[in-house]
C-alpha cells in the first residue's frame, strides 16, 4: 500500500484545476518608468525577518523515501537561490525520530529554513520541532476540509485555538498560521490576530487542492473538490486588512506575473508547492536553479513595467478584475 505522503505527491502532481483566479486579474501597464531596471528592488520583510526576494518554496512533504528525495532537491535548490524553503509538516518526525527525510542545516548550511506543524498539535510539540530543526520561522497549518475528508482525519477540533493562542504566546519563533489551498477568510485572520498572530499564508483555491486529493484516495465527495475562495479572491476578501497583519500568498501561482499581482493586492511575500514540485521532477537541480534565478530577472522586469522599485510600491498599481471576480467584487 502507497504511503500517504507518497500518494500526496502523485496526486498534487496529477491534479489540474479548472479555474485560475490570476487569469481574471489583470495590470494596467505604465509607459514612461522612473526607474532603471537595475534600481527595482525585490527586498521584502515578514516574520520579523528581512529577505533579498519576495518568493520561497512552500511546505509541501516529508515522511518517506519519496519525500526525502524530492525534500533534498528542494533544499539544494532554496539553497543555491537563496530563498526560503519551508519543510512539509513536521509531524512524521515527532512520531518517528529516525525519519530523516526533511532536510538540515547540518546538511545544508546556507539554507533559509522553515518549517511546518499541524495546528492540532500542541504547543509542547511545536517547541519539540523548533528544537529539532532549528527554523527562521514556525508554520502552522490549517487544514479543516482535508481532516474531513480524510479517512484517518482528525474529528475534533475544540482544541485548536487554545493550541493557537498558545503557539502566538509562547513560541520563541515567529509564527505564521497557513491554509492549506482552501483560502483563509478575514474572521479566521481577526481572530487569530487577537491572539498575538501577526503573519498569514492565505493559501487559496486554485493550486493543489488537497479536497482532491482526498477524495482520489477514496473519498466520494468530489464535488468538494472545488471548495474554498481562490487566491486572487481571498486577497480581494483582505484588502481593508492588508496594513495591519502580514499577508504571505500561495495557492496556484505559476510564475512571476502570478507572484507580482498578490504583492499588488498586499501580500509581503509568496509561497509556491506545486509549480517547484513539477519543476523538481522534470528537470535537474542546475536547471531548476536557472529557472528560479530567471523569475528573479522577470519580477524586476514586470515591476518596471509597472514603474514599481519596490515591492511595497506594488500596491499602487491600479488593475481589472474579469468574469467572476468582477461578478464577486462589484462593490469594490
């Protein structure tokens, strides 16, 4: 029988949403920049740290042979472009302490790490983690719809907000609460803010949606696995909110242009799983290294189009919104 975290890559990688919030949003190009390219700037600052780009490689596994293959890829290539890798959750390791498929900063100095834990978990455990791997900042992620849906899912749930606040309270390292492609909406944000959390990863529709994913190792609700707000709409949803916690995005970015209209729409930084998987399982590390250094080149290239030097400068640019997020959004 498949390990679960195995059956995860192969179903993320098969999976193919029908619909890209990114595709309806479009920027209004500027003709006459104040800039030279080489004066765009792509420093960014969330997690009470400061970083050289604006992207990294979001949670994705951990837990198996597969996971430490393709953790290893990963990791050698945040390494090699200096950007922020976080691991998958962490919680095949707490069960298991000779699972060594997450990577190290014994094994891999120079990287930018973070890490992942399930928001199930208690406090306790998530000293444990941050103890073990030693990350510039904790993820904690949030998975409802998927614990449903999960066979061997959680079905209680009373204690995640009091394992919340504790992790907002207590953590010696920043904590940034994460969806998990099913987009976060401003109640959960409000809340989790009163409790002392100052940094979200919004994860949206549109990406991998682990709904599917479920339902591929078995579940019959397929007609869930389009649940949650988009990317793009989840960001819309934040607007009034955007200056007063730190917004990170992921969920189906694709490339650069993708990345670019969450920093207009506030997000301090972005998070991308499926678009590194693929590339780590087509191509070798030297290549997907190219590829990733180039989106660097290509930011700078679409901020200047936008007469943008910084990123923050992002969200003056105005843009159009098409088919359902116009529908959505017309009060704006």
């Amino acid at each position: 029988m498949m390990n679960r975290k195995d059956e995860h890559i192969k179903y993320a990688l098969k999976y193919q949403s029908p619909y890209n919030s990114f595709d309806e949003m479009e920027l209004i190009h500027h003709s006459l920049p104040d800039y030279d390219l080489s004066e765009i700037d792509l420093h960014t600052h969330f997690a009470g740290r400061d970083f050289d780009y604006p992207f990294y490689i979001n949670a994705m596994t951990g837990g198996s042979e597969k996971a430490k293959a393709v953790n290893r890829k990963l990791a050698q290539v945040a390494q090699a472009t200096g950007l922020v890798m976080v691991t998958g959750s962490y919680s095949a390791a707490l069960k298991n302490p000779q699972d060594d498929s997450y990577p190290s900063k014994k094994d891999y100095p120079d990287l930018l790490l973070a890490t992942n834990i399930g928001i199930d978990k208690p406090y306790e455990l998530g000293v444990q983690t941050v103890d073990e791997m030693q990350p510039i900042f904790l993820q904690v992620h949030v998975n409802l719809m998927q614990e449903l849906l999960m066979p061997e899912g959680e079905r209680e749930f009373r204690s995640w907000k009091k394992n919340l606040e504790n992790y907002a309270t207590k953590m010696p390292v920043s904590v940034v609460l994460k969806e998990v492609g099913f987009g976060m909406d401003l109640k959960t944000i409000q809340m989790a803010h009163a409790f002392g959390i100052k940094t979200f990863d919004i994860s949206g529709r549109g990406g991998t949606s682990f709904a599917f994913i479920e339902n591929q190792r078995g579940g019959d609700r397929s007609y869930l696995n389009e649940w949650g707000q988009t990317t793009v709409q989840s960001l819309l949803n934040l607007q009034d909110f955007v200056d007063t916690v730190e917004i990170l995005a992921s969920g189906g970015v694709r490339h650069p242009l993708d990345m670019v209209k969450c920093f207009v729409l506030g997000a301090k930084g972005v998070g991308l799983s499926r678009t590194v998987l693929e590339l780590v399982e087509k191509y070798p590390v030297e290549q997907v290294v190219d590829i990733v250094n180039g989106w660097k080149d290509d930011l700078r290239l679409i901020m200047c189009a936008l007469n943008c030097k910084t990123i923050a400068d992002l969200r003056n640019v105005d843009y159009l919104l098409y088919g359902k997020l116009s529908e959505a959004n017309k009060k704006h």
